[in-house]
C-alpha cells in the first residue's frame, strides 16, 4: 500500500537535485508525473520512460515494467508462477464455500478466515516489512535461495540474471502481498454478504439513501485506491523502498486529499459495505479491521518514513532576526491591502516542470531577510530565544505539572475535587462526618507541617528558589533575580490557597457537626456560642493587627525569598505585646469546637496548636535568629508583664510565709521546670521524629532507586551457548587502553578504546559491553543489560543489533592470534559517573570469555568559583557531551557552521555567538546536564540547557545558582 508523506516529503523534489538517469548515461532533469494537461499530451521520446533504480549497496540497474495485480492475475496471455496459482485456488475456493455452505455457517467461517488473512496483512507484513527496513532481513534469507526464486508475470524487458537480488526479492515479496491482499478482501467481502439482510422498522426513503450512501461510498472507496495507485505506482504500492531505491516519492493528487488516504479515507468502502447489508456485526468488523490498519500506519509505515526520507534537524538553533523583520500591525494591513496571490504563484519553481528559473521574491512576507549581516549597534533577536522567552514549560492538559507552580497546583486541586465529588456515592452522615474531619486534617497537616518543611528547606538551602533556577530559563543577565521572584510569587499563591483551605474545610467540617439548640436558656448553649464568637473574634482581631504590622512582605514570609528587601524589626502594634500573635489563629478553631460542641472539631484545635507551636520552634524561630542575630528580643511586652506580676506577688508571698517561704519557692521552681520540660521534650520528640524521618526516607528513597536500576538491568533474557565448552578461554584477551590522562580515568563523555584478542575462527558475532562493577555477580555469565553500551567484535560485518552472516567464519591455517580495538563514544558510554568494567561475551550469548577493569568515569569538580574557571571547564565539557561533532559544538571550541541548520533557518545564522551551540537530541542536554551536576553541584533541567545553549550564559548561571547556594 502507498503512504501518505511524511513532514518534508510533501515538496516536490527540485528538478536541478532529482536527476533521472537515461539510455545514453547522461544525467538529465527529471519531470514530475503531473506536468501540464498539454505535456502529458505530447508525445515523449522512448529513453524518457526509463526508470532506474539503486540498491542500497549503490548498484544501479534498469527497472523492467511492471503489470497491476488483476491483468497479471486474471490474463489468460500471462504466464502464471506457483504463487499465482495458490492465490488463484484459494480465490476459487472461498467462492464455492460461500455458494454451498448455509448462511450460518458461512457468516462463522468467512469471518475467522477474514481475521487471519487481515492478521496476516498487519501483523505479518508489518513484522516482515520491519525488519526489511531495518535489517534488509527479506533480502539475506533469499540470497541462499537464488536462481530458484525466479519471479513470473514479467515483461520482455526483464532478465533475472541482470538484475540485482533486491530487486528479484522484491518480485518476489510482490506475488506474496498480492496472495494476502486479494484473499483479505474476498473473506471481507463474502462475510460482508453472508451476513447481508434486511433492517427493519425503516422507511422506503431511508433503505434508498442507505444503498445510495453504500454506493458512493463504494465508488469514491475505488477511486482513491485508483488515484492513490497512479501517484505511487507498483513501486510504492508494494513498499519497494524498503528493498530499492527509485528516486524520490513524490506525494500529491489524491493524497492531498486527506492524511495517509490508503488508511484513512481509503476504507470508506468497508462502511458503504456495511450500510448496503445492513449489519452491525459487519460494522464492528470494519472498525475493527480499520484500526488494525492505523496499528500498521503506526508501527510499520510511519517509522518506515521517518528512516528513509526523514532528515535529522538540530535543535537549539539561534536564528537572527532583526527588529525590522518582525511584522508590525501596519505592514500587515497594507499586505492585506494588495491583490491576494493566487495557490499556483504561490508554489516554487519545482512545482511546475515549465518554469526551470527561480521565480522572483514577493514584495512581502512573513520574515524578509534584507542582510545577513548584522548593522552596527542594532540587538540581533534569535527566534530560539523569543520561543524560550514566552514559553517556559507550559502546561498543556496534565503534561509539564510542576507542584511547586501555584497555577499548577490549583489546577491538579480542582480536578481532585471534582472527580471525587463526581464519584461519590450517596453517604450515610457519620461517613459523611469521618470524610470532612480527614479533610480537615489533611489541610491542616499540610499548611503547617508541608508549607513549613518546605519554607525551612528554603532558608537553609534556597530550595524553592534553586526549584525554578533549575526547571526555568531566565535571561542570562538577570542575576537570579528572575528566579527569585518566581519562586516568591508561587509561594505566595499557594500559601495563601492553603490558609484559605484550611479554614474552609475546618468550617465545614464544624458546619456538619453543628445542630441547633432546642433550648437556649438551659444548659451551656448560650455559653459555649458566646465565647465561640468571642474566640473567633479575637483570632479577626489578632490576624488584622499582625497583618497591619507585618505587611504583605511579612504576611508571606518575605524575609526567606527577597534577600535585597530592607528588613527590620518593628515592636509595634500587636507585636509590642506578643512576639507571636500567629498562636491566636487557633483560637477560631477552639471557637468553632466550643460552638458545634464536637469532639472532632476540638481534637483539630489541639492539632492546631501543636503544629503552629512546632512551625514557630522548628521554622520561623531558627531562621529570624539566623536573620536578625542578638537584635531579637528576649521577651514581649506581655510575658515581661506577667513575670514582674508574679515575681512580686511571690516576693510578698514569701515574706507573709515565714517558715514555709522556702518550701513555696521549691514548689514554683518545681512547677516552671515541669511546663518548660514538658514543652522542651515535646519539641526534642517532634524534631527527632522529624530528623530521623528524613535520612530514613532518603534511604528508602536511594535504596528504591538502586533496585529499581537493579530490576531494570535484569530485565534481560540471559542466552548461554551450548558450545562453550570448546573455546580455549586463555587464549580471549581484552584491555581497556589508557585514557588521555594515561590511567584508567576516563572523563565523562571521553571516548573509550578497548583492545581485544581472540584465536583465529573465533565467532564472527562475540560482542564487548560495558557494564557497572558489581552488576554481575558471575564472571562466567552476564546477567545484566548493557543498555546500549556494546559493540560487536567485527562492527563492519553487523547492521545495528543483527549479525549481517550468522554462520561461522572457517579458521585459517595461521596460528596467530586476532586483534583489534573497539572504541566506545557517544550512546555507546557510561553517562553516569562510577566505576565500570568490560566483558567479551561469546557468539552473540551472554557467556563470558574475558574481562578488564574497572575503570573510572568522572568529571573533574570546580576549583576557582569566577567566570573564566567556569567557562573554561564548560568548554571542556560541553564537546564531549556533544560527541565532539564540529557542527553542533562551539566555535570557540573548534566547532564549525551547521550547514543543515544554515540551511533550516534560510542562511540567517551568520553572525553566530562564538559560544553558541546545538543538539541532535534532548539526550545530550541531559548528558551536559549531569556533567554540570557532577562538576558544580548545581541542577539544571535539559529544557534549560537547551534554552541557553552558550557558554557564557550558561557559565554565568551556574554562577549566579552557586552564590545563591553560598549565602545560604
């Protein structure tokens, strides 16, 4: 079947780059198959029809004429091949079946018979086609086969010994789809009319323009097909490119019609089908088979695209613009002002076969380039920075939610809370009950314990702040300031969202368990509302005043994020007399307890109490002593109140006492030192409980991680040889050569050159990897995965992961043994540092003839903390992150011009930052990543590497991370 282009396969191929090669050798345009309606009238010259083809080792040959399908088929003057004449029987054999079995019986088997043939056409071909296109798979298993695969129904022009293997493979591979293809759609079909009948309950009109509907649907089903067939030919009906090569695929006509149209609108006839015999069982089967077909666009067609005619595009790529070359509203109105230009001026010359010179630039477009250079004292704009500038990991549906963004956040929340209002059932009251009061706990639990967890981590170590340094992109000058005030602003969102959910959900909670008193004269209702409301009031009062004090800097802790805001201290208001008037806002809570008379409601106050109580010991205290040193008060006004009271009421005590003075003033010391004990071994078992808990979770946490690695390294099935017993295992050798440092030290991304011996007749498919030491506990069987990291012994004799021959090489007569070195880079490295070791495995299996190690991969750490030390190690970094390919590393570090990228941004590169660099994949800004975490113990984001994308900016970063980290 033919396929629909991929992106950049939909332009037709220029005609001074898309030669065809003639009769007479020479090298001429070649004319597109949908020239002009007069030069399809004309006739052409004989040589003008010829086709050549090449295969993948560079053979050129003549392609002979094909014949469609149904006249190879179906014409008694064609000679018919052993396939022909299956296809043919079994053709034959469904139409007797259908004829003589009933109808029950037919509908039964023909849909079986259906299912196995669209089996064999998805998942049979889509196997087989895979590995064609990966591995040239088809090709090897015939090349044994030869002279005796010789294909039929071809015209006089072919000659089996003239042409290359691909192309008689193909030949081949053709009659074999034909075979799948024709019986597929007879069992479709005669299932289709097994099952045809009669639905009732309709009207005449409607059973009309049912069969009109089935019809057109059918005819329009045909003529796709047709059209789609005419474009692509035989040679991309029956996936030649994945044996030969035919100049390039050209993709219009009816493929501008709609995506893929021989999977998409292609199938209109199975539906016209089902709406003729009226059934839903072939309905649902047309679905079915349908996306069974999309399963092969998928998971054969599309990747089969993207390795033929795919181009790989760097990305990160700094395209200039000017500030004049963006387009203003009134350039676009006075572009919206001229005569629009019509859809054939707008194609470019190798859309038309009769204009062979390049048409002339309109007046206007979208970005015009005037100069590639830059003026003087104009600020160049790159078009990768403007994308970082207004797009910073947005979120789009749940992907990129980050839990310490307060969009986030609050968006993540009203999904939770509609969803489980959505699926709760009808609940009894109590349960009711028990799932506001867990409601309310969780909120409180989190404003107190999560937020100050999360606050206490930013003053000891700017984590909020060092959050968005790392996920986020900031301009390169902004010092962290950008950082931090991001990293404020969503604190300050989600602070504010938790204070309000925690007196919502204690408020419904309290609403829940309130009932109306029956009798307000009797009993303690009266009481306990009254000095509820008055509790609730002075938790009003005390938050109003503390916030007149404080301000919005200090209401949201300002002193933790903004560094450079004045900060001073101010015993006024509400302050002149408690250092902590925060302590009042359990107050509500012990106001709507004493209102609702739950003991839901009270076990939530005292909750309260404990965790502000532990907030203000564990948080807030710790960092205003580390703030404002000795200028903190020892006392307020209100405690320094009480204690002269009580000091001289226990002076006046004593000296009325007489004798028993002594006996008093034990017992108050007593009675003190019991309070202050009390709240001092409360605090020291909140802080050890909490001290503890942390390098706990982080053991669970590191050692979750390590099995998981583990389980992910065993999840490999370990093949042992049977023949292992026969190699001389002395005589296998294999040395890791020194690095550049002339040790076994290898720095991060530095290629490693491993040197390897073995007898002569050794197996062609043994194989070297690398792995972690102590990830195999055997030094005779390799249990683990490399992941990637190995190489064959013979690399020129494999494609990828598969041997090019699998039988054994005959040993010469030479008693000498065979060398050779392998060298390790890019994917094939360890890209995380550690100590590793190298293994020869033997034949393909994970038997182990030869070891060597361990060697070290490292990345040398910081010395000197200023920009030239930084630049200077990210400029050793960097290349070998980036395989030290010239055309993606700096030109400061010996890089040069991408010329696939030049061409990608129209030849607006010039002027290139020296510093500037690119990437083939996200993959290797992960690497740089790591290596800039190893090497100064900063985190950054891949998104981030990419978005700057220079030394200098990224040095000045790590900069700015790093003094952020010291004055913490």
């Amino acid at each position: 079947m033919p396929r629909s282009s991929p992106k950049g396969l939909r332009k037709r191929a220029p005609l001074s780059t898309s030669p065809t090669m003639h009769d007479d050798g020479c090298t001429k345009p070649q004319r597109h198959r949908d020239a002009t309606v007069d030069e399809l009238e004309k006739p052409r010259p004989a040589h003008e029809e010829v086709v050549w083809g090449k295969t993948p080792d560079g053979q050129v040959f003549r392609v002979p004429t094909t014949h469609d399908v149904l006249t190879a088929l179906f014409h008694p003057a064609y000679a018919k091949s052993h396939l022909d004449i299956l296809n043919l029987s079994l053709l034959g054999l469904q139409l007797l079946l259908f004829c003589f079995l009933s109808r029950g019986v037919s509908r039964r088997f023909f849909l079986l018979y259906f299912i196995f043939w669209r089996t064999a056409y998805n998942a049979g071909l889509g196997w087989v086609l895979t590995k064609q296109s990966k591995k040239r798979w088809i090709v090897r298993e015939m090349r044994p086969v030869g002279p005796a695969m010789r294909p039929g129904k071809m015209g006089k022009d072919y000659s089996f010994d003239d042409l290359p293997l691909e192309y008689n493979t193909w030949l081949l591979f053709r009659q074999l789809v034909d075979v799948i293809l024709l019986n597929d759609f007879l069992a479709y079909c005669m299932f289709a009319f097994a099952s045809f009948r009669v639905p009732e309950g309709l009207s005449l009109p409607v059973h009309v323009f049912r069969w009109i509907g089935g019809i057109s649907l059918i005819v329009f089903n045909v003529w796709v097909k047709t059209e789609a067939h005419n474009v692509v030919k035989d040679y991309g009906w029956y996936w030649g490119d994945c044996f030969f090569q035919r100049g390039a695929l050209v993709f219009d006509g009816v493929f501008e019609l709609a995506p893929h149209p021989m999977y998409s609108v292609g199938y209109a006839g199975y539906y016209g089908l089902s709406l003729i015999v009226g059934s839903y069982p072939v309905l649902f089967v047309s679905l079915t088979a349908h996306a069974a077909q999309f399963a092969f666009l998928i998971f054969f067609e599309n990747p089969h695209i993207e390795r033929m005619y795919g181009q790989r595009k760097p990305i990160a790529v700094r395209k200039r613009l000017l500030p004049d070359e963006i387009i203003k509203p009134r350039d676009v109105k006075e572009r919206g002002s001229e005569k629009p230009a019509s859809e054939s001026e707008l194609l470019t010359e190798t859309e038309t076969d009769t204009i062979l010179t390049p048409r002339p630039q309109p007046k206007c477009s979208l970005v015009t380039v005037e100069s590639s250079r830059q003026p003087e004292g104009r600020q160049q704009v790159s078009q990768h920075d403007l994308h970082h500038k207004y797009f910073r990991r947005d979120v789009v549906i749940l992907q990129n939610i980050d839990f310490l963004r307060s969009s986030d956040v609050m968006l993540v929340l009203l999904i939770v809370y509609l969803g489980v209002a959505s699926c709760l059932p009808i609940l009894s009251h109590r349960t009711t009950l028990v799932l506001h009061f867990v409601h309310a706990c969780v909120w409180c639990t989190f404003h107190s314990f999560g937020l100050g967890l999360l606050l206490r981590a930013q003053s000891r170590s700017k984590f909020i702040v060092r959050h968005f340094l790392k996920n986020y992109h900031y301009p390169p000058n902004d010092n962290g300031d950008g950082a931090v005030q991001e990293a404020f602003t969503n604190w300050k969102a989600i602070y504010n969202m938790s204070l309000c959910m925690t007196y919502i959900s204690l408020g419904g909670l309290a609403w829940k368990t309130y009932s109306w008193p029956e009798m307000w004269s009797e009993g303690d209702a009266l009481l306990r509302h009254t000095l509820g409301a008055l509790f609730i009031g002075l938790h009003a009062w005390a938050a109003r005043e503390s916030y007149e004090v404080l301000g919005v800097f200090g209401w949201f802790y300002g002193d933790f994020f903004a560094e450079d805001f004045p900060a001073h201290l101010e015993y006024t208001g509400i302050f002149r007399y408690l250092d902590n008037p925060e302590l009042m806002s359990g107050a509500s809570f012990l106001g709507l307890a004493l209102i609702s008379g739950s003991k839901l409601v009270g076990f939530l106050a005292v909750m309260r109490f404990v965790s502000h109580w532990w907030f203000l010991k564990a948080v807030e205290n710790p960092h205003m002593r580390k703030l404002y040193g000795e200028s903190l008060r020892k006392e307020a006004g209100f405690v320094k109140v009480i204690k002269n009271v009580a000091t001289k009421n226990a002076r006046l005590l004593e000296s009325r006492a007489g004798r028993h003075a002594p006996d008093i003033r034990r017992v108050a010391k007593e009675v003190k030192g019991t309070f202050d004990k009390v709240f001092e071994e409360t605090a020291d078992v909140v802080e050890e409980f909490l001290a503890k808990s942390k390098p706990k979770i982080s053991e669970v946490v590191q050692e979750t991680k390590v099995l998981l690695q583990q389980s992910r390294e065993r999840l490999i099935i370990t093949r042992v040889a049977n023949d292992i017993s026969s190699c001389d295992i002395a005589k296998y050798k294999l040395s890791i050569l020194p690095s550049q440092s002339g040790d076994k030290r290898f720095h991060l991304g530095e290629p490693i050159r491993v040197q390897w011996q073995a007898p002569q007749g050794h197996s062609r498919r043994d194989w070297v990897g690398i792995y972690r030491v102590a990830a195999n506990k055997s030094t005779l069987v390799t249990r683990t995965s490399s992941f990637g990291k190995w190489l064959p012994v013979h690399d020129e004799e494999w494609d990828g992961d598969i041997p090019l021959n699998s039988t054994h090489r005959v040993p010469p007569k030479s008693p000498e043994p065979e060398t050779g070195t392998l060298t390790f880079r890019g994917a094939t490295l360890p890209w995380n540092v550690g100590q590793y070791e190298v293994r020869y495995h033997h034949d393909g299996k994970h038997n182990v003839l030869s070891m060597d190690g361990p060697f070290e991969v490292y990345v040398e750490k910081h010395g000197s903390l200023d920009f030239d030390s930084v630049r200077e190690r990210l400029a050793h970094i960097v290349p070998l992150c980036l395989d030290n390919d010239p055309s993606l590393i700096p030109l400061s570090c010996g890089g040069t011009e991408n010329t696939e990228a030049s061409s990608d941004a129209g030849g607006a590169v010039d002027g290139r930052d020296p510093d500037d660099f690119t990437f083939w994949s996200e993959e290797q800004a992960k690497r740089i990543s790591t290596a800039i975490e190893e090497a100064f113990d900063v985190e950054y984001a891949p998104e981030v590497i990419m978005a700057d994308a220079n030394l200098t900016a990224l040095a000045k970063r790590i900069l700015v991370s790093k003094q952020l980290l010291v004055n913490s």
